[in-house]
C-alpha cells in the first residue's frame, strides 16, 4: 500500500527534476470548442480539471448546467450532471470520483460510478456554503472549498462531512484554492491577492498581485505545477500569469483570450496548460 507519506517523498523528488520555460509558450496548440446548448458544445464554461491517466478534460459548463467530458485533444466524449446542477463552478477529480461546487444550489456534489452525495445549503453555519467557487482535495482526501460570499475556505472529509473553516477574518472573496504539503493557497478578488497559510489554518503571508506593474486584475482560478510555481487565469488582462512558489511574477503568457476571457485553468505533469475562456474555446499551450 502507498502512504501519504511515500507519495509525498515520490513528488518531493519528481519536482526536483521538473522545469519548464514558459518562454516558449507564446501560441496554443489546440484551440477548439463554440458556444451552444447541444452536447459538444458550451456555455459560459467555469472551472476545469484533468485526470491525466485517461487523457481527459472535465469542463464545468455552467451555463448549460452540466460537466462536459473530452479528450486531450479536444474531442467530446459525454456530459453528466444536467439532471440536477444548475451552476457549476469549481471541478476536482479524483481517481474515483468527481466533486463541483454549484454557485447556484450553494452545494457541494460528490459524483461517482455509484451515487451522487451533495452537502451544504445556503447560510453561514457549520456545513453551510453562500456562492461556493473553486475547489481542490489534498492528501488526504479532504476537500477545500472557496465559499465566496461568506469570505472564508471550508474543509470537508472525503465523505462531506463539514471538518473546519479558515480565513473567516483574512479574506474577503476567495474565488479558487489550492493545497500543497505545506501551505493553503488562496486567490482573493477583493485585494486581488494570493494568501498562503499554513495547514493548520493560520496566515503565512499575504502576495498582493494588483499594482505591481499591474500584474493580476480579477483572477478567477489558478493552479499549480509540479515545482510550485502558480499560474493564475488574468481575466480582465487576457494572460496567464506565472509566479514563482514565493508570489513574485516570473513570466506572463500574453493574448489568452483570443478576444474573450480565460476561466479554469490546469497543468499537466509534462506541462501542457489547459485553459478555457468564456468564447468557449478550450484551449492547450
């Protein structure tokens, strides 16, 4: 059996062999995708997250109510979810099951082979979620959620059982979270800022992205390569922007939007980036 501890050891020593020039991503590869309501198409799309051992996408199409599956390359496979979400926003995905946050409902959904589980109603108590957005699992199969409105993160077991919150005196609109062995990350649209805290829940420091050579401006969703580094989707800029573990900007990546805006945002372990805008293009850099 593997450890959580033998898989953080395994990633330790994967990241000290993992680099990237962001330099030499200039143009996307693939572009593709058109807005519509029929099965291969989409519709104010949100949030994105792949699962790398079957080359897939899953795409938060929010304005058609529903998770759309396609390849690697861009290709439809299926969509899931239409018969009960209405606005999903924030993907995972796991090895057995898929979890969303819908910015509509107030909810959390855990889909799998099996069943569908939901948690949260609208409120501020203990389980309770106002305008949830991005989301992501750690290690342990706990699950963090950016609970927008109620300017906070919540943490639930893999079973949604509501375990704790944090930032409730930090943040102001959290819109995405990401965890790593040592830190919470947080992207805050208030301040327009990144907020590290430790894993227990306390404030590190605080990466105030706005004004630095304008630097980030209405961040939607980020995520993180295998060295750390945080790629954030610009929305009112149209980039990509790439900062080092730290916070300090180390490259952009320029003309994401192709005239629109960009949304979810992932990496691969080999380093190609997904990215999709809300002219509906999906596309890999």
């Amino acid at each position: 059996m593997t450890t959580n501890k033998s898989k953080r050891a395994r990633m330790s020593a994967e990241v000290e062999e993992w680099e990237l020039d962001y330099s030499l991503k200039k143009q996307p590869v693939i572009a593709v995708g058109k807005e519509g309501r029929a099965n291969n198409y989409r519709y104010e799309p949100k949030g994105l997250a792949i699962y790398e051992p079957n080359q897939l996408i899953y795409i938060a199409d929010s304005g058609n109510c529903r998770i759309q599956i396609v390849t690697f390359e861009g290709n439809f496979v299926t969509n899931f979810g239409q018969d009960i979400l209405r606005r999903p926003w924030g993907i995972a995905v796991t090895e057995d099951h898929v979890l969303v946050t819908d910015f509509q409902h107030h909810t959390l959904f855990h889909f799998s082979d099996f069943n569908v589980a939901r948690t949260g109603a609208r409120g501020s108590g203990e389980g309770e979620l106002n305008y949830p957005t991005g989301l992501c699992t750690d290690y342990n199969g706990d699950v963090y959620v950016a609970d927008c409105s109620k300017h906070r993160v919540c943490i639930y077991s893999g079973e949604l059982k509501f375990l704790n919150r944090l930032g409730t005196r930090q943040l102001k609109f959290p819109r995405d979270v990401k965890v790593t062995p040592n830190s919470i990350l947080v992207i805050d649209i208030g301040p327009n800022c990144v907020h590290f805290f430790s894993r227990s829940g306390h404030l590190i420091n605080t990466c105030v992205t706005q004004g630095l050579s304008g630097m980030v401006c209405n961040p939607f969703f980020f995520c993180l390569d295998p060295a750390g580094n945080i790629l954030i989707s610009d929305y009112s800029h149209e980039e990509i922007k790439i900062l080092s573990p730290s916070g300090e900007l180390i490259h952009t990546i320029r003309g994401v939007g192709q005239g629109s805006f960009p949304y979810g945002i992932c990496i691969s372990q080999l380093g190609i980036i997904f990215i999709v805008s809300n002219n509906c293009k999906l596309q890999l850099f």
